[in-house]
C-alpha cells in the first residue's frame, strides 16, 4: 500500500514517548470532529486524509475504495517494531494515480458539458517533482499522459523514463542546438515531441537540425490570448507577460514554418492567471479567429502530492475553424 524512506537520525526516547502516548490514547467523536474543525482536514484532506475513531490521522489511497485506509500511528509503530528509525517519509503513489484519474475524468466531462469535439491528453511537467517513484507512479498508472520538460537535463530525464514506448513529450524553456538535437532524437526513436518555440533564432536551428536528421519536426508557440476574461492574482503580471507572442507575431512566425509535411501548433495558456474552465467559454477571440484555423485542445496538468491544478492549453493546427469562441 505504501512506500516508506528514513530520513534524518533517531528521534530522542522523550518524542518516542510522546508519539506512543498519542497512539494509546482514544478519542471520543466529538473529539475527532472537534479535531477535523481545528486543522480543517476536511478541506487540505480531499478525501485522502481523515481522523478515525481513535483520533488517529488515517490516509485513503483511493477514495473509490474508502474501505481501504491505513492508520499513521499503527502503520509508525509497526515499523518502529521493525527496526525503523524515525522520522520517515511514507510515499503512496496511489493518490498520485487516483488524481490523474480525476483530472482525466474532470475534462471528459467538460467536454461533453460544453460540446468540444477536439482532442484531449495530459501532460506532466516533471519540474513539478522530478522524483523517480512519482515519475514511475505516474507513468504506470495505466492513465494517457506525456511529459514536459523545460531544459536539456529535464529532456533527458524525459526520455530516459519514456523508454521504448510512444509518449507526448513537450518541449519549453531557452533552447540551444544541443537541446534540439535530442528533442529531434527524440522524435527519430517514436515519440512525438513539440518543441515550443521561445525566440524566432531558435526557428533557424530547428529547421537546419531536422534537415540533418531527416526528420519532420513538431513545432509550436506560445500565444497570449487577444482577450483575457476574468482575471485573478496579478492582472498586470498577465497582461504585460513577455513569454507570450501576439497574433501578428505568431503570424510572421507561422510563414516560414507552414511547409509541407511540417506540423506547427499553437497553445494559448489562460489558467496560468485564471483555472476556471468558464474562461475559455468566454474568451470569444482567445485562440481562433476567421482568419485562424483550429482543431483540438490538448490540456496539460501540474500535479503535485500537495496540490493539483490543470492547466489547459489550446492547440491550434491547419484545419478551418468553425466559430470564434474557444470552448
């Protein structure tokens, strides 16, 4: 159910002692809710944590199956019997696995809601945690997902953990003719990698690159939205964002790359400042435009142990679009 890890040297025999007094003593209900109100578990908790009977805190996994859940102080001490040396981190991938899950179903849902027709598919960026057991937990949850990484280390990690099969993988950040390189290598061993354009010098090296590799790239940019919507955090800090081009830019970017046999895609980013999914419905000219074509939406996801957010990006590719309003 678990994965646990030492950290740190052995606790002294007073917080030994503490700990079992804590796991010996039993709470009354009124206790444990009094207890659930003090330290708001109900709402940092999701589902995933509570406070039993015996005023235990107990984890669930997997809230589909809330018959299935482990009691910390029990699972402490029976580790403690063991030989295990306190503090220890205790790892349960399932939450991961069951909030990619959720995220996946959230969108399916939408979707339908809202009567989008385009493609869909998750991607996780590894700066998030870039620890091996999430990574793998993630992968391995039997849920489509691709992996985004935004420097050369961060690719290669990328690719490492991708192995034989065929994954998404999405390429940010400063890119130099290394970088490149290996998302073009990539793309040569079966993945489909997006390199998301920057600046307009690294177009050139692509290009010269993919020509010596024989390759057909995959290339992309970053597009800030003609019209925002409701705006939360840092209005200014969206509005006056330079990581994103406006449309006469993505333009002059778009002629040289438009060749044939050469994919280029354009993602338009709003939860970065605003997470409700009300905003695309509302962003009339966001992505599209008679004069810009449209085909699907590909949704990337930040997901993390303590918190989980989706970040949707539209993807704008070479077929007509039907209306101007980003769904």
């Amino acid at each position: 159910m678990s994965d646990d890890m030492s950290m740190g040297s052995p606790s002294s025999a007073g917080e030994q002692g503490v700990l079992r007094s804590m796991q010996e003593v039993a709470m009354s209900s009124q206790e444990a809710s009094k207890m659930l109100r003090t330290y708001n578990i109900a709402w940092w908790g999701n589902n995933y944590y509570d406070v039993n009977e015996l005023g235990h805190i107990s984890v669930c996994p997997d809230p589909d199956v809330p018959e299935a859940r482990v009691d910390l102080a029990k699972l402490v001490k029976a580790r403690e019997a063991q030989g295990q040396r306190l503090p220890a981190l205790f790892c349960f991938p399932q939450i991961l696995q069951h909030r990619l899950r959720s995220i996946n179903a959230a969108f399916k849902r939408a979707r339908e809601s809202y009567g989008y027709n385009g493609d869909y598919f998750l991607v996780y960026p590894i700066k998030v945690n870039q620890h091996r057991r999430v990574i793998e937990s993630l992968i391995h949850s039997g849920e489509p997902l691709g992996l985004e990484a935004g420097s050369k280390a961060e690719l290669m990690a990328v690719l490492a953990h991708a192995g034989m099969t065929r994954s998404v993988i999405v390429c940010n950040g400063y890119k130099d003719r290394e970088y490149i390189r290996l998302a073009l290598i990539g793309e040569k061993m079966g993945h489909k990698v997006y390199l998301v354009i920057e600046k307009m010098s690294e177009i050139a090296i692509v290009l010269e690159e993919a020509e010596r590799l024989n390759v057909v790239p995959r290339l992309g940019v970053r597009a800030r939205l003609a019209s925002q919507g409701p705006v939360s955090g840092n209005p200014p800090a969206a509005k006056n964002q330079n990581s994103a081009w406006r449309r006469p830019r993505c333009c002059n970017w778009w002629r040289p790359c438009v060749t044939p046999g050469v994919w280029t895609v354009c993602n338009c980013c709003t939860s970065t400042w605003d997470r409700r999914w009300r905003t695309f419905a509302i962003s009339r000219p966001a992505c599209a435009s008679p004069r810009v074509s449209m085909l699907s939406c590909i949704s990337w996801a930040l997901i993390s142990s303590a918190s989980t957010w989706a970040a949707v990006w539209a993807w704008i590719m070479k077929v007509p679009a039907r209306s101007p309003t980003v769904r």
